[in-house]
C-alpha cells in the first residue's frame, strides 16, 4: 500500500472564514502536510460546483480536507465518487438514513439536498500534487436560512430526525469512513467505491444517465 497519513491527524478550528477551501488551499502554500482538516462554524463565500454560492450559515458541518494522492492524473475525479461515497456511509451510520449520489456531487436525502461536495485540485505535468476535499452537511440548519430556488430543495438531519444532531459526531463518522476507504482505495484501486457509488445512484434524466454510464466504463481501467 502506498504511504498514508492519517486523516484528521490535525484538525484546524476556525469560528468563520470566507471558505474552508480557500483557507486549506492557503495553508499547502505554506507546507501543510497531508491529513489535516480546516472545519468552520459558518463560511461567508462557500462555493459549489461552477463556483456557485454554497450557503453556510450556523449549523452545518463545513470542512475542507488536505489529500496528496498517489494517483495519476487520469484518476483525479474518483476523488469526488470517493468523497460522496465516504459521506453516505457516514451519514447512514449515524442516523439510518440511506442517501444517494446526485451526479456528480450531491448528496439527496429522501430527494433533497443534504450535502455538497466540492474538490479542487493543482496538478504538475502528470502528477497530482494536491487536493483539497470540501464538504458541507446540514447537520441543524435553519431550514429557512437555507435556499429553497433550486431543483432539489434542501434538507437537514436534523430536520428528518426531529431532534439536534451533535455536529462532532458527524464530523467523527466521516473520519472513520474517509480513512477506511480512502486506505482500501490505495490498497485495492478504485472498484469497491465505483461499486458502493454505482449502489447509491438517484434516479435522474437521460443526459445525467449517460454522465453515469461515462463514469462507470472507467471502472475496468481504473479498478
């Protein structure tokens, strides 16, 4: 297996930042090694996919974690098959809920957005010299604090509980899963997460089919 650093080895605490991504970005600059984890009560310019506005208000659960994998460059968007896939298994963990993969990086519960998946990446010639894995999960959000103009409202945990979750023990569970899968994937490659992503699927229109399909017959060459 390749060489691996623990996740969440260093976990970085901020009260708000402008976006957890932005602040993890900033911190490999200054040598920041990988495992380590900047989380945020609130970001004041979350993005999305396209650079669309994430809002993040209090709470959510907001992280941005540091990668450096040893993977080539033709592999660089597994990482965000691999992420929704880590989140999932925590979130049912937690709570019993099944999500499943909106393409390419949401998560639905019961058809409405739980979380997001955001990961950006600097590449040298043929080699990835890192990622930065951002997720946001709504955990206790206002449901009213959050955008209800979009295809697929959102939703919280806490909302489909009926109680408060404790943000920590989301935060852990994703922790546990991201080094469970993230150790089998350098380990075994890449079919047992193409396998679990493909399981977990949302039902949607023929051109996300097709994106679907495009990903999947990646699988023999990546596996």
């Amino acid at each position: 297996m390749q060489s691996y650093q623990e996740i969440g080895n260093k976990i970085i605490w901020l009260e708000e930042v402008d976006s957890t991504n932005n602040y993890a970005k900033k911190l490999i600059e200054n040598g920041e090694e990988e495992g380590t984890m900047v989380l945020a009560r609130k970001q004041t310019r979350g993005r999305g996919r396209e650079d669309r506005n994430w809002i993040s208000p209090e709470g959510g659960l907001y992280l941005s974690l540091i990668l450096k994998p040893p993977f080539p460059v033709k592999e660089l968007s597994m990482m965000t098959l691999l992420t929704a896939v880590v989140v999932l298994e925590a979130i049912e963990k937690l709570t019993g809920f099944r999500c499943q993969v909106k393409w390419p990086n949401d998560l639905l519960l019961e058809g409405r957005k739980v979380c997001g998946v955001l990961t950006e990446s600097k590449v040298v010639g043929e080699a990835i010299e890192y990622v930065v894995v951002g997720v946001g999960v709504n955990v206790n959000n206002n449901m009213e604090e959050l955008s209800t103009n979009l295809q697929y409202p959102a939703t919280s945990l806490q909302e489909k509980l009926g109680y408060e979750v404790e943000i920590s023990m989301v935060l852990r569970e994703i922790i546990l899963s991201f080094n469970k899968n993230y150790k089998l994937t350098l380990r075994e490659g890449w079919s047992v997460i193409l396998k679990k992503w493909k399981e977990n699927l949302y039902p949607v229109g023929e051109i996300h089919r097709q994106n679907y399909l495009s990903m999947g017959n990646q699988e023999g060459e990546l596996a």
